[in-house]
C-alpha cells in the first residue's frame, strides 16, 4: 500500500516592530477588518467611470496569482491536488473566510465559501443586497486557476451565482476559461 506525503503550507507570520509591518512568509500584507474591506469592494462599485470593481477584481488577481506562483515554485509544490490545497489554506489564513474549490478543470470549475469575510462583513454593515460583493476573491479564483492550468492572469472568469450577501447559505463561483 502506498504511502503519500500530505502538504502543509508553512505560514511564517511576522512583525517588525521596527516598521510595524506584518509579513507572511516574506511578503508584506494586511489584513483589514470587515469595516474596511466592505467600503474598499462599496468603493470600488461607486468607481463606474473607471472601472472600480474590475480595478478592484484584477489587482486581487494579480496579488494572489504572484504570491501562490511564488509560494509554489519555492517550496517545490506541483501536483494539482496540492496545489489547490494550498490554496484552500492559504485563502483562510489571510482571513478571506473558508474556500473550497469543488472542480477544477482546464476549461471550468466550480468554487464554494462556506464563510466569507466580505459577505458577512457586508451583511452587519449594510444588510443584505442581491449582487454579490465578493469580487476580492473573483480575482482569487481566477488566480488560482490560472495557475492550476499554467495560464497567465485574465486567462478565466469568476461569475458568483449564489450568494451569502443575498440570503444563501453558501456563496457558489462558476469559473470559466476566456
């Protein structure tokens, strides 16, 4: 019978008491209270003339796409499963909430939060609404399948179709290749 290494992603948190900046595993990052994070994603839906929620959706992209690459390359992760592993974790430790990605295939996926910290932070600030709010963890997703597939960033598209912000009790993510 086979015996398979389970992956742990390690999670080096520090602060510098000199700067006052956190890290996690080297790179700097904040993780801000549902207070911010709604009226940041509120912000960037006033944006209309310039494309706020799109900024707001390919700047997370880009972020987690080259924080996961980086992660990845350097702890020599490259099996699939360990990947999205990783991912799942790694998307709780940043305090996003609690991530599952269901399917995953070069093409399409499907991506489910039990928990997510801008919709329940959305929820006590301003009640609930019928679109989903969640485009920090749109450009998540799309991260991550991108790197599951060996794609460059914009190469998928996350299109919430249940909501906890609207009354679900999970938040559904249909993911597809552009």
């Amino acid at each position: 019978m086979p015996i398979f290494k389970q992956v742990v992603m390690t999670f080096d948190k520090r602060f510098d008491t000199r700067t006052c900046r956190h890290s996690l595993n080297g790179e700097n990052y904040v993780l801000h209270c549902h207070h911010f994070t709604t009226l940041y994603s509120q912000l960037a839906e006033d944006a209309k003339d310039f494309g706020g929620v799109k900024m707001l959706r390919e700047t997370a992209e880009d972020s987690f796409y080259n924080t996961l690459k980086r992660y990845y390359a350097d702890n020599n992760i490259t099996n699939p499963t360990d990947k999205v592993r990783i991912a799942e974790e790694y998307y709780s430790c940043i305090g996003l909430g609690k991530i599952s990605f269901a399917s995953v295939g070069e093409v399409s996926g499907h991506v489910v939060l039990s928990r997510s910290h801008v919709d329940e932070g959305w929820i006590k600030k301003f009640g609930k609404r019928e679109q989903p709010v969640n485009y920090i963890t749109h450009g998540y997703v799309t991260a991550v399948f991108s790197l599951l597939n060996d794609q460059s960033v914009r190469s998928f598209t996350a299109t919430e179709v249940k909501s906890i912000v609207a009354g679900a009790p999970e938040s559904e993510i249909q993911v597809y290749k552009n």
